[in-house]
C-alpha cells in the first residue's frame, strides 16, 4: 500500500516540477491549487472508506450490502457535483476570498472538472474498499498506479493547450482510469454483492423479491417507492459520513488555513499547496497506509484485550518518523533550490526561501499528523467511533482560532505555523481517552524520544550537508552537494541510532510482497 501511494506520489511530484516550469507561481495558479486542496481533501476522505467502512460491509452482522453501499457512494457522488458544479462560482468566493478577481475566475472553472474527478476517485474508493475485503490487493495497487501513469501521460499531452488547468484535466484522466480498473474488478469478483445476495437485490434499503419492490413485509408502490428509497438513502450516507465524520474534519483544516493564505503575495497560495502536497503525501505513504493495512489486526487485538497501545503505535510511528524526517530536511536543503537551478523561470530566490519556510513551519503538523493517522485505527479498533465523531467539529473550531490568531499576529507565515495547533490537541486527547492511565505517560515519552531522535539525526546530516553545499559557488552543486551528503550522513546515523529499524525497512523493501 506504501509502494502503490508513494508511485502516486512520485507521478504527482513530476507533473509538479513541470507545472511549475511552464506556468510558474501567480495569481492565476493560486486560484487552481485552492480549488485543488479540496481536490486532495476529499481524495484523503475518500481512501478513508476504506478503513472506516469496512466494518459496515464484512459479514456476519453487515449494516449495508454491496449494493446498498454503491448506492450511498452514488447519493454522495450526486451531492459533491451538485457543491462542485452548480455551486462552483459561490464556493470559490467561499474558499478564495483573498484572490484577485481573475484568480477566483480560475478556482470557479477549476471546480467542475476537479467535482467530476472527485466523484469517479470516491467510486474508486468503494470498490477498493469491496476488494480489500476479498483479498484483492493486488487489483488495487494496479488500478491506483495506472491512474497515476496516465494521469502524467495526459498531463504532458495537454500542457500545451489546457493552460493553469492542465493538472485539472489530469486528475480527471486519473480518476477515469482508477476508477475504471477497480470497478472492473470488482466485477470480476462477483459484483458488489459477489456470492452473498441469494437473488435478493437491494438499495437503500429496498429489496426487489420477485420483481416486487419491499421494504420488510410492505410492498412499495407509486411515489412511496421514490421517498423510501430517498430516506434510505439518506440514513445510509449518514451511517457512512459519520464514521468518516473525523477524517474528513481533520483534513479540511488545510482548506481552511489555504483560505486565510491566500491573502499572500500572488504566488503565495501556490508555493504553500506544494509544501502541504509533499508533507501530506509523507503522511499518506507512511502513516495512514500503515494505518489502513493494520485495522484488521488491531481489531482482534483489541478484541483480545492485548496492549494496542504500545505494540502497535510506538513500532508504526518509528519507522515513519524515520522516513518522513529526512525527506523533510531534504526538501529544505536541496530540494527547493536545486527546482530553482534547473527551472529557473518555476521559482524565484524568494519563493524558494518562502518554499523552505513553509515546510520548516508545516514540520510539527507533519508529526502530529502521523500521530493522529497512527491513534484513529487504534481508536477505531477499540470501538471509539462515537468519540471521534464528538470530537469532529471542536477539532476544526479550534484550528479556526487557532489560524486567525496566527494570521492576526504573524500574517502567512503565523497562519501556517497554527497548523499543527488543532492536530496536536487532537492527538492529545486521543491518547489521554484511548490509552489508559497507567502507559499514558511512558507511552507520550517514547513518542517524544522516537521524534527528537530522527529529527536530531536529520538536521545534523543535512545541516552539514547544507554548510558543505554553501562553500560552492553555482546553486546546482550547492543542492546537489548539500543533499548528497545529508542523505549518507543520514543513512550513517541510523546505522548508530536506530540500525534494527533500518535493517527491517531495508529487508521488507527488498523482498517479495505477498500475492494475496
């Protein structure tokens, strides 16, 4: 699941280098990539179905059959078009409001087809949801990563003709394909229902047995047809939203920082929708893939009444600690400058001092992001579901305050930097409800060591890196020196601090996944 994520990522961070070479940062690619951080929100709360609705679909004791979750994800599907399409130009008021007139201009005509994208990747979601269950891993990983390669091809194809909304159309092609080799093959498996209707078909609710449509023993008939299949409906997108309730909060704080971001200088809102991608791809790739792959274990864990806590967490967290702090440092080091040398025209001096800070700012909402992608399985695990959905809308309250007082204070670069404010009290009150009270303490300071260890390692090796690229004259080698050396001294620093950890990520790489 990391590997297939991290390939998205890697067509993701080409399309990115080549966006910013041919159109550069402005007022009019700002207006894009605030339209296009809700793209990335609902595609998050989208991969979430696949942990939170699982659940509500295994049998015995399923809340919803196969068809009657299609039929949900469709009610939704037709509610997204109806925000993205119908509502496109009042929304981008809602989300842009510190744009130029032509920036919000290129949010309102980025919204429709971001809408479509958005509706084919949450199908996507639900059949790789339907095939998790069956096993099918193999026809996940391929219909994501086949998106992804023609999600790039078409992006090139149209760079040319399709201006600021090349990556627009892009996405869309993605999805098409995505959802188009999952739904495939969720019909190779038997369907949505597979082998277990028993020639009983339903949605929303409504069986069809012998051609009759009943819900329990009435038979439906006229418009009592059309408004219990609406009300059925209905309760099913609310039985699904509220166990997503708490993914698709915490990931829209970034729309809402976004939004008071993009009172930045043209070009601002651009450079700061990088910094985010990369960070929250790290997380994607690490922590919630980790997450997603583990919930079955932590449920029998937690049924067994064994420690989920201190197995499971503190390992997760330390091999994605080890990942996500060096591809941080490297981006601040040699990433940033080294896209400025080679396109000079994509960033500026300035933007790439403005690129390094945001990502130094967005390193706290990083860790505290994986801690809470880490804790929402566990807590999940052990049933906590109604807790998470109470905790939902004081989560994004929070981060509100929280990001107007920064941005009161500090302009931008506060607003960023209250980012990992609500994430942080979230992840608190997730350990301090979830753990009990006799490994909280021990539990929070072993999470403390694992993060000051790798961080420490990280800044001292690309910290020399940097000063030993600084004695170089041209850019190009400053970058490519000052990463070069981060990366060995890196590599060599974990053979001192963390060599077992190292020699498990390196032996899991270099074997063969399972075929299951």
């Amino acid at each position: 699941m990391s590997m297939a994520t991290f390939a998205m990522a890697a067509a993701s961070a080409i399309q990115a280098v080549l966006y910013l070479g041919r159109f550069g940062t402005n007022d009019r690619t700002d207006g894009f990539f605030i339209a296009f951080a809700l793209y990335s929100t609902f595609g998050v709360f989208s991969q979430s179905l696949r942990l939170t609705s699982v659940p509500l679909l295994v049998q015995p004791g399923a809340r919803l059959s196969g068809r009657q979750f299609a039929a949900t994800l469709g009610f939704l599907a037709l509610l997204v078009l109806i925000v993205t399409v119908a509502l496109a130009h009042p929304l981008a008021h809602l989300i842009a409001p510190g744009l130029s007139a032509q920036g919000r201009s290129v949010t309102a005509s980025a919204l429709p087809v971001l809408g479509f994208a958005m509706v084919l990747q949450l199908w996507a979601a639900g059949g790789a949801t339907v095939l998790a269950i069956r096993g099918r891993f193999n026809a996940i990983a391929a219909a994501y990563m086949a998106g992804a390669g023609i999600g790039l091809v078409t992006f090139v194809a149209l760079m040319g003709s399709a201006g600021e909304q090349t990556l627009g159309w892009s996405m869309l092609a993605m999805a098409v394909v995505t959802c188009g080799f999952m739904l495939t093959g969720v019909k190779r498996s038997g369907g949505f229902d597979g082998s277990s209707s028993h020639g009983v078909a339903g949605v929303g609710g409504v069986e069809r047995v012998g051609g009759v449509e009943r819900v329990g023993d009435a038979e439906l008939v006229g418009d009592a047809k059309l408004d219990t299949r609406l009300a059925s409906l209905a309760r099913d997108a609310v039985l699904v939203l509220g166990r997503t309730a708490v993914y698709l909060a915490f990931n829209v704080l970034f729309v809402i920082t976004l939004a008071f971001a993009s009172h930045a200088t043209a070009g601002g809102t651009t450079v700061l929708s990088y910094s985010y991608l990369f960070a929250s791809y790290l997380v994607a790739g690490t922590g919630m893939a980790l997450g997603m792959s583990s919930i079955s274990d932590l449920t029998r864990q937690a049924r067994a009444r064994e420690a989920v806590f201190t197995d499971a967490l503190p390992q997760g967290f330390r091999f994605s600690m080890m990942i996500v702090a060096p591809a941080l440092a490297a981006l601040i080091v040699a990433g940033a400058p080294l896209v400025h040398a080679v396109l000079p025209g994509s960033l500026s001096a300035s933007q790439v001092h403005t690129l390094r800070t945001f990502i130094a700012l967005l390193v706290p909402w990083t860790i505290f992001a994986l801690l809470v992608n880490f804790l929402l399985p566990v807590m999940f695990a052990l049933g906590r579901t109604r807790l998470l959905n109470l905790l939902a809308v004081p989560l994004v309250l929070a981060h509100i305050g929280a990001t107007a007082l920064g941005s009161l204070l500090f302009g931008v670069d506060g607003a960023v930097g209250a980012f990992f404010v609500a994430p942080a009290c979230f992840a608190i009150v997730l350990l301090a409800t979830g753990a009990g009270r006799d490994i909280r303490v021990q539990l929070a300071l072993q999470l403390a060591g694992v993060t000051v260890r790798f961080l420490l390692v990280a800044i001292v090796a690309f910290g020399v890196g940097w000063a030993l690229g600084a004695t170089l004259s041209a850019p190009f080698a400053q970058a490519v020196v000052g990463g070069a050396v981060g990366v060995g001294l890196y590599l060599a620093g974990l053979r001192l601090f963390a060599r077992p950890q190292l020699e498990v990520l390196l032996g899991a790489l270099s074997s063969r996944p399972s075929t299951a």
